[in-house]
C-alpha cells in the first residue's frame, strides 16, 4: 500500500478534498437522494477542483460538526461505464483507513483486561518461522511491543527493504503454496527476515506491523480478526456494512464503487487461480491478505459515524475516556523528536496522525490517510469539532497532482463555510 511518506513536509501538512455535482440519482447505493445544501458549497467547490484535474471519476464526502452528520454528498460516477453515480453510502477500498479501526479493536481488548500496551507482539503469533537453511529467527524480534508496531516503530522500514504485503507470490512460491500469500503466511516468511532497525528507535511506516496486530487480535480475542472488529467497533456505533473487501472482480459488495488507475493500468495478476493480466485493483495485490492495515471497505457515512464516536471522549460509545486517549500518546524518545529533544510538532500516536494545537493546550487534529491503486481516501478530526471524511475510486500517478492536496483543500472549505447546518442527517441514513 502506498502511504504517504512522512517526510517533514508532507507529515507536517495541516491535514482536506474535490467535483462536478451530478443529479442525483436513486439506485441501490442509497434510500434516497442526499440533497445539495448551498451554506456547504465550499466543500463541493474545492472536490471539483480536485477532482477535475486527475479526471478521478467519483467520490464521497461526510461533514461531522460537534458530533451531527451535517453534510454527506455523493460526487460523479461509482460506476462509470454503467453510469451508477456515487452515493454517500457508497463503499470504497479505504486502505491505509483500516489502521484507526486496527487500533480501537486493540484498545477495547486493553480495556477488558486481555492484554497490555507493552506486551510483546511475537508471544501471541503462533507460526512456524521459515527459514533459509541454517538461519535462526532475528532475536529482536521477540523486543517488540503491540505499542511499538502500534507507533510503527517496530524495527520494519519498506524503504530500506521491501513491503512484504507485496510479496504475495514470492512468499507462497516460498512455502511451496499457491499465491497470494496469505496473512500468515507473509508473517512466517517475515520471521525469518532480519529486522531493518532496533524496536522503539526509530518510525518507519510498516504494513507488516498492524498486519502482525490483526493475529493478535485473533489470538486474543479468540474471534477471527474482521468479526471481532464487527462486533466491538463497528456494531456500538451504528455501521453496519464496513467488512474486509475483497480482491477480485465480481465479488464485490453490494453498493461498492468500482475502482480505476490513470490508462486502466493492467498487472499479471497475484491470483493463481486466475491467471493472465487483470486491471491493477482486480488482481494486482491481494485485498484480503491487508484485512487490519489496509482491506476494510466503508462509505463515507461510516467514517464519520466513527470520527463522531471518538469526538468527546466522556461521551463515547467506543472506549473509556482513559483508555481512548492513549490513541493519541507519542511515541517514546528518541522517535518523534527534535535535535533540542522536544516533541515534533507532529507524530504518529495508536493509528493516528496527531498534531497538537499550540494555542490551544489539550487539543489536536487527528487524521490518517489511505492509498491503493484505484483509491484515495482521507479522515480528518480537527480540533474545533469538525471532522470530514471524504473518498475517491481512483488515486493519482502524476507527482505535479499529488492525492495530498485534498487535505489542505478541505482545510479551506471549512474555513470559508459562513453558516453550518444544524440538522443531524445520520437518522437519514440509517
């Protein structure tokens, strides 16, 4: 999965998105139309420009204000070829989006008892490393904790080595399988991989670790991962079409968009079963496989059911105040720290970004991004009680139109907003 690489520049972007309004067409995404508001017009104005550009052919918007829905738009073609227009209760491929829901799931089992932050991540998985020939298993490797892959600061750096996420034919021609290498076949693989870095010294952005969490979770939880995510995250907020999606064409959800690369790129698929090329999100990687850093599928209405969820939290119906957060805690020293030793201005907690407002002490923007071929999605809390979640069916290949600009276009739209709905549009959508 391609995330955005922290670099200081783009980690430290203040965090918004794009679009031609279309008619708004009854189908099967939606129970009825959602309608255009005029006070909301700066949000609409900045998706157009956005998306206009890198001809993305849909998207999804959800504005959350102190807690109500108060603006959910859908924006051209879920489909563009059968020309199904998108819907706010659409689903997309939210990729990297998955990580937040990750770390509650964690949370809620801190919460009961089952396990602690400081655990160490390895005494839960129980797999058979594989291993070359008279290779032994890095011993760092039992050092890390659920915390640290938690901060991706586990020991794992894709850039210096590889992301095993993507090697779904090489790990199971390893193991004598066919491809794609499923989750736990990625991790035997990887236990006989040396680690590219000590745990806790350094923040590289790792797949593989929240892909390590999703089996704890399982191990845990006695539940397999996307169930007990169902039940103890989504089911106590009200969402109930989020699952884990899946890879290959036809086997889609009911009311999920299609996805599209820039030319309808074509790969040899990683799908042994169904050889030959296939379009990049129908094959080119395997969805299932990347279930708790990347697999989950979700509308825009979903995501902001979820941001309102964690907005206040004596009021959540998530997790208790004092374990909530701790989502948001830095990472310990030396990661996330200036040449002066003091905190950077922004970090990544428990499955969130998190940047702390300096002229206003206790609160924060929190956000994460989300990057597949054919998706684009963005989640953003900010500090004053305003959150928006928004999502494409196809993300850009081209460096002079980064998908990062849909942060700071967000940004804008809520700034020039003079007048905000008060009506709570979640009971519209059930």
């Amino acid at each position: 999965m391609r995330f955005a690489r922290f670099t200081r520049r783009r980690f430290l972007g203040r965090t918004g998105a794009g679009v031609t309004l279309v008619a708004a067409i009854p189908h099967v995404f939606a129970a009825e139309p959602a309608k255009i508001d005029s006070r909301m017009e700066p949000f609409d104005r900045e998706i157009e420009a956005f998306m206009k550009p890198r001809n993305v052919p849909g998207g999804a918007l959800a504005v959350v204000k102190d807690g109500k829905l108060i603006y959910a738009r859908g924006y051209r073609w879920a489909d563009k070829e059968n020309k199904l227009p998108v819907e706010p209760t659409s689903l997309f491929r939210i990729a990297s989006l998955s990580k937040p829901f990750t770390a509650v799931a964690l949370m809620k089992l801190v919460e009961q008892g089952k396990l602690q932050l400081d655990d160490k991540a390895f005494d839960f998985i129980d797999l058979k490393p594989h291993l070359a020939a008279g290779a032994k298993p890095d011993p760092r490797l039992h050092q890390i904790t659920i915390r640290e892959c938690l901060h991706h600061t586990g020991g794992w750096n894709r850039d210096q080595s590889f992301d095993p996420m993507f090697r779904s034919i090489d790990f199971a021609r390893e193991l004598g399988q066919e491809p794609p290498a499923t989750a736990q076949m990625v991790i035997r693989c990887m236990l006989g991989v040396p680690l590219d870095f000590d745990p806790g010294q350094r923040y590289a952005y790792s797949n593989f670790g929240y892909c390590v969490l999703g089996r704890v979770i399982e191990k845990v939880s006695e539940q397999n991962y996307e169930q007990f995510v169902k039940e103890s995250v989504l089911a106590p907020i009200g969402v109930k079409r989020m699952r884990v999606g899946r890879t290959l064409d036809g086997l889609q959800a009911p009311g999920e968009v299609r996805y599209y690369t820039p030319g309808d790129r074509t790969v040899r698929t990683v799908f042994a079963s169904q050889p030959g090329k296939v379009p990049v999100p129908y094959g080119g990687f395997d969805l299932e496989a990347m279930d708790a850093h990347g697999g989950w599928i979700a509308s825009a209405v979903d995501l902001a059911r979820f941001a309102a969820a964690l907005d206040d939290p004596a009021k959540s119906s998530l997790l208790k105040p004092n374990i909530l957060e701790q989502l948001y805690e830095p990472p310990a020293p030396p990661v996330s720290r200036m040449k002066s030793g003091e905190l950077d201005d922004a970090f990544y907690g428990l499955g969130w970004s998190v940047r702390p407002i300096k002229n206003h002490p206790g609160k924060a923007n929190y956000w994460h991004t989300g990057s597949l071929p054919g998706t684009n999605t963005l989640l953003v809390r900010r500090w004053d009680g305003l959150s928006w979640a928004v999502l494409f069916n196809q993300r850009s290949n081209d460096p002079k139109l980064p998908d990062i600009e849909i942060d700071p276009a967000m940004h804008r739209a809520a700034n020039a907003v003079e007048e905000w709905p008060t009506e709570d549009l979640f009971r519209q959508f059930g």
